[in-house]
C-alpha cells in the first residue's frame, strides 16, 4: 500500500494536461518514435511529447481512423500515420483534452472529460479504509490505464462447503484515461486458493464527463486547481459507498448463489466442450481457455461454482493486471449465468 500511494504521488508531480484545438496539433516522426507537437499559435511551448498506445488508440478512434490500419501505419508507415492523422486534424478541428506523464501522451480526450484522478481518489478513501477493523489490502496496483485498490474485510466470511471458505470485500478502480470509470464494486475472496471474484452487479460508478470547457482560448495548461463543489459531493458519496461496500446481506446473497453453483453438476461426458463453449460465451480468448480447463481438472471440482473457480483462479497466472481484474468479474458472470444459459454451455456431448 505504502508504495502505491509513493507511485500516484510520484505521477502526480509529472502530469501536465493541455486543452488544446487540434489545429494546434502536429503527430511528426522521428527515429522509430512518434511525436506530438503542441502549439500556442506560432509558438512551440512544450517539448514534443511521445505518444503512447493508449493515446494512439483513441486519436485513432476519434478520426474513424480504422484500428488495424492505423496499427499497420504505426509499425511500418509512421509518415503515412502522421500525414493521415495531421490531415483530419486540420479538416476537422476540434477542442481536445492531451493527458500527458513525463513528456508521454497518455489520452487523447473529450474536452467534456471530467478529471477525477487517482491521487484525489485515494485521498478520498484511504482514510476511510483505515478505520475499518480488520481490514486487509489484499492487493494494489497502478498500471498505465487504471488503478486498483482490492480490499478485504477478514471479519465477514462464509464457508460455501466444507473447508471452502470466502471474505467480504472490495474492490476500488479508476481510470485517468479514458478507459473506465471511477468504480467501488463488492469482492468476494476465497482463501483456499487466494483469488478474488468481482461482484458486477452491484456497483457504484461515476463515469468521467462533466460540461465542455468554454474557454475561448486554443490552447491552455489545465493547473490542478481546486476541486468543483459536485466533484467533491461525489467524492464524499465515494467515502460512504466505501463505507457500506463490505455489506452483510449483500454478501450472504453471493455466498447462496455460490451454493447453489455448487450444486449444478457439469456434464463430465465432454469437459473441454463445455469449457469451450463458456468461452466463447464470456470473452476468455483461445489462449486461456487451456489455463482455465487444466485449472478445473486441477480443482477436482466438476461443478458450475468449479468452473467459475477456475476462471479466477486462473486470473492470477496472467501477466497484465487489468486482464487478470477482468477475469474476476467474468468469474462472477459465469457464476451468475441464467438456467438456461447453464443448460446451453452443459450440453452433453453430441
């Protein structure tokens, strides 16, 4: 915990946003990199910044600028990428939010979009966290598009069968670029194996879209000014929905369905199939879906509450943090899956 909160006040020093008309903008490359310049009419006053994949992705997007092609510029036609993207800028202005880090541009935004950014978040919460008895960080992380705060209450547990046993928690999120909203969502931890499962329905978020700039200026340094009033009701909203999060009868609901998961036998006639089609069914990719069957073959539990196991058990072999936090909300989503979805996915073997 203690060196999350040194990595977000550490990003904090070396953010810089800049509202800025995208006919003040130049993508140019040089030496393998590409660069955005910035400019105040005539005047360059930042360092040309590098652009990261994020950032691509949405100038990309907000062009109609087709992703494959845009990739397929990127890797092996970096001018052809920067007279296509120069081009629309030009032809087709508009009042864009840049989100830059240590001379890297890391969003390329609405000038609607809202900043509601990790170190205002964590101000926010952590001291709320920190009066909860027997509360446990069970983890932490930063990464380039979001941050994560997973959080146990070792107070509130169940035993879903004998020897399985599951905490209350949960999980806090935010996103300073554009890829997720500040978001507080039940966790429920099981010990036998150290996984997390996100509780998907039920959620407090607050996406990042407030009113336009009305600046006239064409490009200006956004200062970390002083919080507006509705920002700072939200964040105390925030502090209460954390408060309620780690919630009793909220929790005893998700460990009766996770039950009754162990009750719904899976059809053993055609275990890969039935994985399979789980698959296809919620976005686990081709590559995983072998981490998740060896997983439940592993787990010796052929049961829908298994195959839901087995998912975020698998979680914690994936590199990325962000992928791995996925998977724990698919976990849950595959627990929580309709009778007849269930039925469908279990099918015997043709």
């Amino acid at each position: 915990m203690e060196e999350m909160a040194a990595e977000i006040t550490r990003q904090r020093s070396l953010k810089e946003d800049y509202l800025v008309d995208t006919r003040n903008l130049q993508m140019e490359p040089h030496s393998g990199q590409v660069y955005l310049h910035i400019f105040d009419g005539k005047d360059e006053p930042v360092e040309p910044v590098q652009v990261n994949l994020n950032a691509h992705r949405q100038i990309g997007t907000h062009f109609h600028i087709p992703a494959p092609y845009y990739d397929l510029m990127l890797a092996g036609a970096p001018h052809l990428l920067a007279e296509n993207v120069n081009t629309w800028m030009q032809k087709s202005p508009s009042r864009r939010l840049v989100r830059t880090m240590g001379g890297t541009a890391r969003a390329f935004l609405s000038d609607r979009y809202r900043r509601l950014d990790n170190f205002e978040i964590a101000s926010a919460v952590l001291p709320i966290i920190g009066q909860m008895k027997d509360a446990r960080f069970e983890s932490c992380q930063v990464t380039d598009s979001r941050m994560y705060m997973k959080v146990v209450n070792t107070r509130m547990e169940a035993e879903v069968v004998p020897g399985d046993i599951v905490q209350a928690g949960m999980i806090i999120s935010n996103s300073e670029v554009g890829t997720g909203a500040v978001s507080v969502q039940p966790l429920v931890y099981r010990l036998v194996c150290s996984n997390g499962m996100i509780v998907n329905d039920a959620q407090t978020r607050r996406n990042h879209i407030g009113r336009a700039d009305k600046s006239e200026e064409a490009f200006l340094l956004y200062s970390n000014e002083t919080l507006e009033a509705d920002d700072r009701a939200f964040l105390m909203k925030l502090q209460d929905t954390v408060r309620a999060a780690v919630e009793e009868a909220r929790f005893s609901r998700v460990v009766d369905l996770m039950k009754n998961a162990a009750q719904a036998k899976m059809d053993t006639d055609d275990i890969p199939g039935t994985v399979r089609l789980a698959s296809r069914e919620f976005h686990i990719t081709e590559g995983e879906e072998g981490g998740v069957l060896q997983h439940l073959i592993e787990g010796k539990d052929l049961t829908l509450y298994g195959l839901s196991n087995a998912v975020t058990r698998y979680s914690q072999d994936v590199e990325s943090y962000d992928r791995a936090t996925e998977l724990e909300s698919i976990g849950y989503n595959i627990l929580s899956m309709s009778p007849g979805t269930w039925r469908r996915i279990n099918r015997p073997a043709a």
